[in-house]
C-alpha cells in the first residue's frame, strides 16, 4: 500500500489519464480527475463513487487552474502525487508546412498547462515534505523525427524541467520522474494528432503491439509504490517492436535547385 493517499491526474477523461485514475482508485487512492469534458469525468465517478473527484479544468488557463485548486473539498485538499498528464500532439506536418496556431496550443498545453498545475501544487508538497510529481514526457522528447517539431520540443521541455525540479527538491523528501512512452495505442492521442483521420489514426498501429494506457498505470502504480528513499527519476518505455531509427542521409543533393 502506497503512503501517499491523494492524486491529481490532469487529462483523466482519456487515455492513459483515465487508466491512471482508475488503477490508482482501485488501489484505494483519492483521485482529482480533471480535464475539460465534465462528462467523461462523471462516468469515471460512477465506478469509484467515494474516491474520484471530478475537476472540470482547462490546465492551459492558470486563472482557472489557480481557482479550482484552491477550492477542492478539504478531503481531497492536501496533493501527495501531482501527475501531469495531459497534453497533445496536433499535426505530422514538416515545421515549414505546420499552423502556427497548432504549434501555440501544443505549448500552451504541454508546456505552460503542465507549469501552471506545477506551480499551485508543489509548493504544499515542500511545506509538508511529502509528494510526488509525475510528469509524461515522450521519447520524441529527446529522439526527433521528420514531423515532431513543436511537439518533441515541448516534451523535452518536460524532460529537462523534470530533471531541474530533482534539483530543486533537493533536501525535501518530495519526488519527481519524468515518464517517457513510445508508440501507445489505445487513446485519443493520434486521433487528436491526426484531426480524426481514423485510416491514418489505424495505419500508425498497424501490425504493431504497442504500450497501452494500462501499461502506463502500472508504471505509475510502481513509481507510487517504491521506497521513501528512492527515486526513479526517469523512465523510458518503447514497446518491444519500436525502437531507434538511424541517422538520415540526402544523397545527391541538389544545391543549385532554386
Ligand atoms: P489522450 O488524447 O488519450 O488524452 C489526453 C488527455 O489530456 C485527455 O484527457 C484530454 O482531456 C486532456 N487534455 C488535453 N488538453 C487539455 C487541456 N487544455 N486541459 C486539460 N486537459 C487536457 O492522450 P494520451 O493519453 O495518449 O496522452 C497522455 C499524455 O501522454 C500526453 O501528455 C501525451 O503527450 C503523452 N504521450 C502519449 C503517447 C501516446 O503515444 N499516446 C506517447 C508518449 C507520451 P479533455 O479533452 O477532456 O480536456
Ligand atoms: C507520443 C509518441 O512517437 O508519437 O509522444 O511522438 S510519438
């Protein structure tokens, strides 16, 4: 049984959000299960009745992160596990081809959504010496690819911002690691991506076994589980049939073309 008791899971009307909301509820935690779709989050409620704390919140609008967070129920009040989880990827577009506007929501989610719940939350972890953020980079966070852009950039930002709070813990008890997945299946992230595509969102899968959200919850229920003095600061999970791809060559290539 873990020793922390109260979690806050940003994106928990999807995919590896609501895995990890239920997992942690069926493993007798309170959970803020927050996300924008209300509704998702009343039906995640039904199953564990006494445990989840439906949070309807947009993590890119700090006004709103700053209020709901200082008007939770004394029950659910104090935060022992912070985990950022939600965010996104829009587009497979090369930089030169993408909207801008994409690229602005991909920052403002990943990167200053996953600040603003930080910021309110960690402080109380310090006070009281005891908590665990838990952020979700990617692998595009330090491998890149042909259409990862913004994308990886913003979970390499989760990446090293994830080491730097290890720094900035320092002393305290309080943990952090950065959890960094490959391909995953089985949630909304490559129909967002893919603007709903759902021949494309099927051909990213295709003939592969990927990581599921299950997988992720299990990652997650171990980290909530190691030993007061440890901390696993950082995980990367392929699953098995992905793996690096080699540096890319342009054979005669045509300086004079203008
Ligand atoms: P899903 O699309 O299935 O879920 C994303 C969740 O984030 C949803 O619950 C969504 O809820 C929430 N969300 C999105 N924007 C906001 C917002 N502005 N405010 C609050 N909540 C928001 O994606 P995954 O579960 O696959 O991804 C979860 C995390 O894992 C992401 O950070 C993603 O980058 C990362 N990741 C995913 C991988 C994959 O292949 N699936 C691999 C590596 C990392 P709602 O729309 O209701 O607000
Ligand atoms: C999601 C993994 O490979 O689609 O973060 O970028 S990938």
């Amino acid at each position: 049984m873990s020793d922390y008791k109260i979690a806050l899971v940003t994106g928990a009307s999807a995919g590896f959000g609501l895995e990890i909301a239920k997992v942690l509820a069926s493993n007798g935690f309170k959970v803020i299960a927050a996300a924008r779709r209300l509704d998702k989050l009343e039906a995640l409620k039904d199953l564990y009745p006494s445990l989840i704390l439906p949070l309807e919140l947009d993590v890119t609008d700090n006004a709103a992160v700053e209020k709901a967070l200082d008007s939770l129920p004394f029950e659910f009040k104090d935060i022992d596990v912070l985990i950022n989880n939600a965010g996104l990827a829009l587009g497979v577009d090369r930089a030169q081809n993408c909207n801008l506007n994409e690229w602005n929501v991909m920052v403002d989610t990943n990167i200053k959504g996953l600040l603003n719940v930080t910021y309110k939350v960690l402080p109380s972890m310090i006070k009281r010496n005891f908590g665990y953020v838990i952020n979700l980079g990617s692998t595009a966070g330090a491998w890149p690819y042909t259409g990862s852009n913004v994308y990886g950039a913003t979970k390499a930002f989760v990446e090293q911002f994830s080491r730097n709070l290890r720094c900035d813990t320092q002393g305290t008890a309080v943990k952090v690691t950065v959890i960094k997945p490959g391909l995953c299946s089985d949630t909304e992230f490559s129909n967002v991506r893919l603007h709903g595509d759902l021949d494309k969102v099927k051909a990213v899968y295709q003939d592969t076994k990927a990581i599921t959200p299950k997988d992720i919850a299990d990652t997650v229920l171990y980290l909530v589980n190691t030993p007061a003095h440890v901390n696993v600061n950082e995980m990367e999970l392929m699953p098995v049939c992905q793996t690096y791809g080699g540096l890319s060559v342009t054979r005669k290539l045509d300086f004079n073309k203008r």
